[in-house]
C-alpha cells in the first residue's frame, strides 16, 4: 500500500514540474491542460479539497499571466467541483 502512495506521490509530483516549465515557457494551454489533469487525478481519489486547491492556483497563475479565458474555465471547474464536495466553505470560496 505504501509503494502505490509513494508512486502516485512521484507521479503528481513529476506533472506539477511540467506545469512549472510550461509557466516558465509560457505556454499556458499546456499549463491548464496540466492543471485539469492534476485536479481530475485527485477527484479521482475523491480529495476534492486538494481538487478545488489546484483549480484555484491555476487560475490564479493563468488570471496573473493575462490569460483570462483560460482562468475563467478554471475558476467554473472550481465551482463545479465545489458544488461536488458538498463543502459549504469551499462552496462560498469558489462563487467569492
């Protein structure tokens, strides 16, 4: 059981050194497609605070960066995944 966590750790680990080289090269569809697939991972495994984190700091990072299409989706997976935990401060965190 520990050898499955410690390769899914690895492996989330390895996509969020992706997403920071396509920050760094500035290829933002990459970094939001980087992005859907982390936070789908961890809806995966039913983690939806960790899901809802990286919807936020991805949109963020793309809100920053002037892309603001590309956050605007990310911030409406926020909330639907928001919606989806059943979290009533996630909830009012994501529609602020």
């Amino acid at each position: 059981m520990d050898a499955d966590k410690n390769y899914f750790l690895n492996e989330m680990m390895k996509l969020l050194a992706h997403a920071e080289n396509y920050e760094k090269n500035q290829k933002y569809v990459a970094l939001f497609n980087s992005g859907l697939v982390i936070a789908f991972l961890c809806i995966s495994v039913k983690h939806y605070s960790i899901a809802c984190k990286v919807y936020s700091l991805f949109g963020q990072i793309l809100l920053v960066a002037r892309k603001g299409d590309l956050a605007i989706e990310m911030y409406h997976k926020l909330r639907t995944c928001a919606h989806t935990s059943k979290d009533i401060i996630t909830k009012m965190f994501a529609y602020k």
